[in-house]
C-alpha cells in the first residue's frame, strides 16, 4: 500500500507538533522559573502542564515519523496505529502528573507564603494569548488531517488557555486582597488539575476508540459511497465500513454489479472504483473491494421445494 500521496498529512501535522513542542517549552521553562522565584504554585503547576505538553509533542512526533514506515511481513497494513498507541499511553501520564500536581496543591491550601509579585500575572496573561493562538493553528491542522493526536493537542492547547486565565485570576485575587486570600493559589492551581485531567480522560478516549476500529465519520463514509456509485457498471454499494488508522483510513467496500457480468469485467470495475477513491481521497490508504450479484438480497439460501431438488448421485446414476 502506497502512502505516498498521503505525505503532506503528515508534513502538516508533523509541523504542528514541531511548532507546539518549541512553544511549550519556551512557556513551560518560564513558567517554572517564574512559579519558583515569584512562590506560586499555580503558576509551578501550570509550568508542569505546559512541559508536559512538551513532552507530549516529542512522542507525537516520533510516532507520525514511525507511522510512515512501509508496511512488512509482521505488518501488513503498516505502522500508523503508531500514533493512536502513543495518544492512549500519553493520556494516562497527563492524569497521573495532574493528580500528583492536586494532592500537593491540596497540602499546601492553609499555608502561609509569600505574596507572588505582580510580574508573575504577566506571564499567566501572556501564556493564555498564546495558547489560544495553538488551539486555533492546532485545529485547523487536525482537521484538515484527521489527526487524532494534533486535534486533542489543539484541545490542549485551550484547556491550558483556561488553566492560564485561573491562574492569571487566582493571582490577581492574592495581589488584590492581600495575604488572607494566599489559598486562592492553589484554589487556581486546582481548577488546573481538573482541566488538566479533563482533557488526558479525554485524549485516552478518543484514541481508545480508533484502536478500536471505530467507523468513520458519517460525511467521509457518505462522499466515498456516492464517489464510488459513479463508476460505470456498480449497481450500488451494498456495504461500506471505514476505519481509521493514523493519519489515514483503510474502506471494506460490497460493490452491486449485473449479476451476468464476467469475472474480467467485475475485476476491472473493482479496480476503477479503488484507482477513483484513492486518487480524489488523499488520506484513503488503501480500498478492499468484494463484489455482489445485482440485485443484491440478504438472507437465508433459498429452500427448493422437493420436487425442484436436483437429483442425488445414485437417482443420476440410474437416469
């Protein structure tokens, strides 16, 4: 199976990653000299997402680059659940990194710290400009893809744009009123948490569900049956499921034909029906087609009655 003309899927989505794992970075580091210097958890907390982020680019990455590797023996139809596996495992290590980040916010919550200063809200309100910024690049990309991996890191990028503004509140409220309201640093670092395990239960579904051979969605599967009606000589498509794998999609397609078409013809209308979906389809790695008798019924054989049974090899023996 070529996957040649689905390459610029994944130049695109690779880009996007590449582009998302430089930003998280800058982001998280400053985060975390700022949480560190200016004593705030929330804003240590979010350095965490934002490195986790990070971390989270680097594994799509390489799996985008392992999921082009050509299909062999042992893999037959490729490598590209390579993405969904690495989305399912990323997705248990956000949970767990925002669950361990809760309980020590939930440690702290009572205890007296320094108030954090003013420059530490800058960078909270500058984090959640640019995180909006990826969600809306991140999305359009994974759409345009079909992405799994790049659309649930879009959507990491706006849970982390409100992670930043709970933050960029929780601050202000500390600053504004003063050192009896220090808990609402981590009531912030808190509001993280929730986010932050939100979006990994959500991340894990999602690939979950493609591991899973999960059908297509309904507008993709309806443009390959009316694609593949206008071939010459199919009937009808009699059934058509469409499971996504990686970046591309693999299609199982029952093609009507005329019941008294040669095997030649129907071999060829097969053909021109598969050469017609991958070439007007970029992200269709491959098309299996079977063919059906026109018209096609479902059901049980037909029953002939006694009379209509053919004869068995004694009765032809003695005729």
């Amino acid at each position: 199976m070529d996957t040649g003309s689905s390459k610029p899927l994944y130049r695109q989505a690779s880009r996007a990653a590449l582009i998302g794992l430089m930003i998280n970075l800058m982001l998280g580091i400053a985060k975390l000299i700022g949480g560190i210097w200016g004593n705030s958890f929330a804003l240590l907390s979010d350095a965490v997402n934002s490195l986790g982020d990070a971390l989270t680019s680097v594994v799509v990455l390489f799996a985008l680059r392992f999921a082009q590797r050509p299909a062999d023996q042992e893999h037959p139809y490729g490598h590209t659940r390579a993405e969904a596996i690495a989305a399912s495992n990323l997705a248990m290590l956000i949970v767990l990194s925002a669950l361990w980040i809760g309980w020590e916010a939930i440690q702290r919550i009572g205890s007296l710290h320094e108030v954090p200063p003013v420059w530490t809200l800058w960078i909270a309100g500058i984090n959640v400009v640019i995180k909006e910024g990826l969600y809306r690049y991140n999305v359009r990309v994974g759409r345009r893809t079909k992405s799994s991996a790049i659309i649930a890191n879009a959507w990491d990028h706006r849970s982390d744009a409100f992670c930043s503004l709970a933050v960029l509140v929780g601050l202000a409220v500390v600053r504004g009123a003063g050192p009896s309201w220090i808990w609402a640093d981590e009531a912030a670092a808190l509001i993280v948490v929730v986010a932050i395990v939100y979006s990994g239960v959500q991340l894990f579904r999602s690939s979950a569900s493609e591991l899973m051979d999960l059908q297509a969605d309904d507008e993709f599967v309806r443009r390959l049956r009316e694609t593949a009606q206008q071939v010459p000589g199919v009937r009808a498509v009699e059934k058509l499921r469409v499971r996504k794998t990686g970046l591309e999609f693999l299609a199982d397609m029952h093609l009507e034909v005329d019941a008294h078409t040669t095997v030649a013809e129907g071999h060829r209308i097969g053909h021109a029906v598969k050469d017609l979906l991958v070439q007007q389809f970029q992200a269709l790695r491959d098309v299996l087609i079977h063919l059906e008798p026109h018209p096609h019924r479902d059901g049980p054989p037909e029953v002939l009655p006694p009379d209509r049974h053919p004869p068995t090899t004694h009765e032809t023996a003695h005729q």
